[in-house]
C-alpha cells in the first residue's frame, strides 16, 4: 500500500471518529468565547527592580544648589532596609546621554524579565526634598502580570516610609506611571490575553494528543495490512501526517478566534501562529507514543490521562520550576512549560521566537515519535 493510501486512509478514519473531532475544535472555541467575553487580571507576584537616578545632572529655576544628599539614602533603603524588593541594579546618570542608555537598559532586563520594575528619580529629587516640596517617583512596570499594577502600589509605601522616617519627612510622594510596560491595555481583553499562555497550550496538548492516542491501538485491519508489503514506518507515517494536517487546522482555529475576540500581541502573529502548530506537533507526537505502546484501547485511555496529568502538573504553571528540586528535569522534557514561556515572550513582551525553547520543544516531538516508531516495530500484533 502506498504512502499517499495509507494517509487517505488515515483521513478517512478520522473523519469517522465524530467525538474526537468534535472534542477537537469545539472545545477550543467554547473556551476561547468564554474567556473572550470575560473580563478579568493575571495572578500577583513580587518585585525585582532597577533604580535610575538623575539627581547629579544639574537644575535649575526653583532648584539652583544642584544637591544629591538624598538619592544615595533612598537607594540604599531599597537595597538593604526593604523587605518586599530586591534590588537588582542602579544606574546613576549625571547627563542624558547616560540617562538614555540606562533607560535602555532597563528595558531590556524588563524584556528579559531580569526585573519587573525600575524606578527613576528625577533630576530635582533631592532639591525638592532639601525644599520640602513634594519629590516625585517615576516607574516604569511590567504589565504581564497585570495585578503588578495593584501590588507594587502597596509594596512601594514600605521603601517610602522607611526613607521618610529616615530623612524626617511626613509629606506623601507623588508616585507616576507614565507606561505599563507589556501589560494588556484595559480596552482589550485583558482575562484572555493572560491566560493564554496557560490555557492555549493545556488545550492544544490535550485534545492532539486525544486525536492520536487510539490512532494505532483501535486500527482493527493494522494486523492485516502488515500481511502485505506496508512498512510500519508507512504506517507511523501516514498516521503523523494525516493527523498533523487536522491539527494545523485546529491551530488555525484557534489563532483565528483569539484575533476576534481581542488578541493582542506585541509580537509577531506569524511567530504565534507557528507556536500554536508546534504545541500541537507535541501533542500529535506524544500521542501517537502512546497509541503506539499500548496494548489495548483501555490501557492508551488510561495512559493518556496518566500522561497528560503529569503534564499540567509538571507545566511550570502550578508548580514553579524552581520549587520542583531533582524533579526539575521532568518540566524540561515535557512542552507545556516551554510553550507558556514562548507564547508570553511573543504576545506580551514582543520578542521573537526564543530557539532555546522552540529546540527543546522540537525535540520533545522527535524523541516521543522516535519511542513510537521503536515501540510499534516491535510490537506483536495478532492477526
């Protein structure tokens, strides 16, 4: 049988198994409405900042002494007296030249998630403080996880107490917040825009791997087939393109209905359209290693809630990576905690593909359908 019959053949059986399909392209959308028409902010976590100070380049007008008494206190406080901040770095620029390159900089450490926040001190902040006027702070914040917005408004009054106790000064500060960065603006879907990063891959995953974990165990005319010339690597063949073809028009689905109902990404939508069809290349793949080592239909349904248990568990979602100790590796070979991080970096931080990522994720694929290769050549089956 030739390898173009084995994948009709594959298409038609597909076709045939209505609850599979329908599970397959029904359930992204019932969730991808829900959270559509749903308002709502991502999940609180604490703070890395940055300091900018600009208290040594000159004033003028209402501050002509030019003082830096008080920038040095304030950030000594952050880094040392606050317990809900750590301090990652500051940058002390004395003219705007050196101010320009420490603003960059600190967008890249919050592009590349080094710091969640940084803070600049404006050019008459000791002036304003020595004139008991009220000193301005600016920030700048991460806006992925949307509730930051809340939670460094709290976590600010403690560095700020402190250093008014410090300094002997009762006035409140003025506190601006000139640009979220990263964060979704409030016009937009904001609860379906933080949650894809968690729910697009557990989705995709889930229902890929469900098209393909019976493809090969409940085949009853397989043993047959393998009477004649077919080569099971045909068969494996056929079955993971028939199957890959069906996913790619469920990520596209998928991609589709996000655009819709209020996708935004600072990324390319190119580039989240290929880590859609790679999360589902993942599933296919690791479905078929199931279908492919189970003995029975009832062993690959249990193996595949076996399977996909340990997924969402070992995701970097519900449990963070860096809490898992020797377990750690388990979050490594499996895709969902590199999916996440690729489909944050691009929607909410406008990054290109991260490779690392995309290689480890590709090699996920290639390792669970090499296992089912292996394991389906092997396997007897009676005829």
């Amino acid at each position: 049988m030739t390898i173009s019959s084995l994948i009709q053949k594959e298409f038609n059986r597909i076709k045939s198994d209505k609850r599979t399909l329908i599970l397959l392209f029904t359930i992204p959308m019932l969730l991808i409405i829900i959270f559509g028409l749903t308002t709502g902010v991502g999940p609180t976590k604490f703070f890395t900042a940055a300091i900018i100070t600009r208290d040594e380049m000159p004033t003028f007008d209402d501050f002509p002494s030019n003082s830096t008494e008080y920038d040095n206190i304030f950030i000594s406080i952050m880094e040392k007296n606050s317990t809900t901040w750590d301090l990652y770095n500051q940058f002390n620029s004395t003219n705007i030249g050196e101010y320009y390159q420490a603003f960059n900089r600190c967008i890249y450490l919050l592009k590349n998630e080094l710091i969640d926040v940084f803070i600049i001190l404006p050019q008459n902040f000791s002036e304003s403080i020595a004139n008991n006027s009220n000193p301005v702070l600016i920030y700048y914040i991460d806006g992925s996880d949307s509730s930051a917005v809340g939670a460094i408004e709290v976590a600010i009054q403690e560095p700020l107490a402190l250093f008014r106790m410090e300094i002997n000064m009762i006035e409140n500060f003025t506190i601006m917040i000139p640009h979220l960065e990263f964060g979704v603006p409030s016009w937009e879907s904001q609860l379906l825009n933080y949650a894809l990063a968690l729910i697009l891959p557990i989705i995709i995953v889930g229902t890929t791997m469900n098209l393909t974990s019976l493809s090969i165990v409940s085949e009853g005319p397989l043993p047959r087939m393998l009477i004649t010339p077919t080569a099971k690597r045909d068969i494996i063949l056929s079955k993971l393109i028939a199957n890959t073809v069906i996913m790619i028009m469920q990520a596209t689905e998928i991609f589709i209905l996000t655009s819709f109902f209020g996708l935004y990404s600072l990324g390319s939508l190119f580039d989240f359209y290929l880590v859609l069809i790679l999360i589902g290349f993942c599933g296919v793949a690791i479905g078929l290693f199931i279908s492919a080592i189970s003995p029975t239909e009832q062993g690959a349904n249990q193996m595949y809630l076996m399977m996909f248990i340990v997924i969402i568990i070992f995701s970097g979602t519900l449990l963070p990576a860096e809490s898992l100790g020797g377990a750690k590796f388990l979050a490594d070979v499996l895709p969902l905690s590199h999916a996440s991080v690729l489909i944050t970096d691009i929607t909410l931080r406008g990054l290109p593909l991260n490779l690392e990522h995309v290689f480890f994720m590709l090699m996920i694929s290639f390792v669970f359908l090499t296992i089912a290769y292996i394991g389906y050549k092997f396997k007897k089956l009676e005829v």
